[in-house]
C-alpha cells in the first residue's frame, strides 16, 4: 500500500535534485551567478548540497519502497 506514494515522492526528489545539479553546473559552465544578491561561493555551494540531498532522499524513498 505504502509503495505508491513513496515511489512518487523518490520521483519527485530525484526529478527536482538531478534538474537542481544540472542548472548549477550550467550556470557555474558559463560563469555566470547562480543567485543574484548572495556570495557566488555560498550558492553554488548550498545548491550543490541540496540537489545532492534531493537525490539522496529520492534514493532513500526508494529503499522503502
């Protein structure tokens, strides 16, 4: 009963995560900020880690699954 909705939450985390991490990289690619009024470091940096903790908590749900 409970793969259902777990298998579309690791869906969703998974979806927002990889897309999270691969606009990143682009913008990071062309140099250009990824947030406008933040230090260039510290949002890379925080998107990085939470794209990665996206994909992790996808992976996690899908343990459960």
């Amino acid at each position: 009963m409970e793969s259902g909705p777990a298998i579309f939450a690791a869906t969703a985390f998974m979806l927002f995560g990889s897309a999270l991490l691969l606009w990143t990289v682009a913008r990071l690619r062309l140099r250009q900020p990824v947030a406008h009024g933040v230090s260039p470091v510290a949002s890379a940096a925080l998107s990085l880690l939470f794209g990665i903790a996206a994909l992790g908590g996808g992976i996690w749900c899908l343990g459960y699954a």
